[in-house]
C-alpha cells in the first residue's frame, strides 16, 4: 500500500503534475514546430512537460521522505490578498500605475501576521517604480501612472 510520508511534498508535486498536463492540453492546440523555429505551442509543451517531471519528483520524495502536513487553509490571508488584487484592478486607471501598486503591496501585506507597514510601504514604493518601468516604459502599456484629474 503506498504511504504519503511527506504530504507537503506529495500534494504540491500533484499540483505540479496537473498543471503540466493543463499546460500540454492547451498546447496541444498550437502548432508546435522545431527548436531552431518554435510554434506556439512549442513553449507550452516544453513547460508542461517539465512541470509534469519536476512534480513526479517532488511527489515521489513525499512518498519516500517523512515530511512536513500540510497546513490549515487560511481563509483571511486567501481574502486578504485577492481583494487587494480586485481592489488594484478596479483602481489602477484611477489612480494610476504608480499608486495603485503601492496600495496593492500595503494591502497585501495585512495578510501577513508579521505585518511590518515601514517594509510594506518600502517594499511598494520599490514595485512601483519597477511596475513603471516594465510595463509603462519597457512594454508600452496605455496605463496612467499617476491620477488623471479632471478626466
């Protein structure tokens, strides 16, 4: 009878290994092509076949190798963080690229019970400027970086 020594390990490598056969049925769709001139599907297969390989391993070290439970599900933190994300969503073209990311981090971060808001702020004001740069500057997205008054 197989035994799950190490759940943590087994689940997440379970986890994995859906994923990649996700990531293999879309691609599966797309053309594929060579390595020297890669399809659309190319990436996604490649991807998917590595997760799959790297997930058999994770779950065969929780077979073979006692480890952590898993944890308890945190429903606060899971609340916390998808309705800073909402919250980004619903107010980015509002207030901007620059703001909206400072906010999403500072809120984010009450998810955690080692909230420190100084290192959350920091932390933001860093992602921020790093959001500006790739996708307003890099990628040439049509997002406002700071608020539009009067619009």
């Amino acid at each position: 009878m197989l035994s799950i020594r190490g759940p943590k390990d087994f689940w997440a490598g379970l986890l994995f290994i859906g994923l990649g056969i996700f990531a293999i049925a879309v691609g599966s769709g797309y053309q594929l092509g060579s390595a020297a001139r890669m399809g659309p599907g190319y990436f996604p297969r490649i991807l998917g076949i590595l997760l799959v390989v790297l997930g058999a391993i994770i779950a065969s070290n929780g077979i073979r190798v006692k480890g952590e439970a898993v944890p308890g599900w945190n429903w606060r933190a899971t609340l916390v963080v998808l309705g800073s994300v909402v919250l980004f969503g619903y107010l980015v073209e509002k207030i901007g690229i620059a703001i909206g990311t400072v906010l999403l981090i500072v809120a984010a971060s009450f998810a955690s019970h080692e909230f420190r808001p100084r290192e959350s702020l920091i932390a933001g004001l860093f992602l921020a400027a790093l959001a500006v740069v790739v996708f307003v500057k890099g990628l040439s997205l049509q997002l406002p970086v700071w608020p539009q008054f009067g619009h």
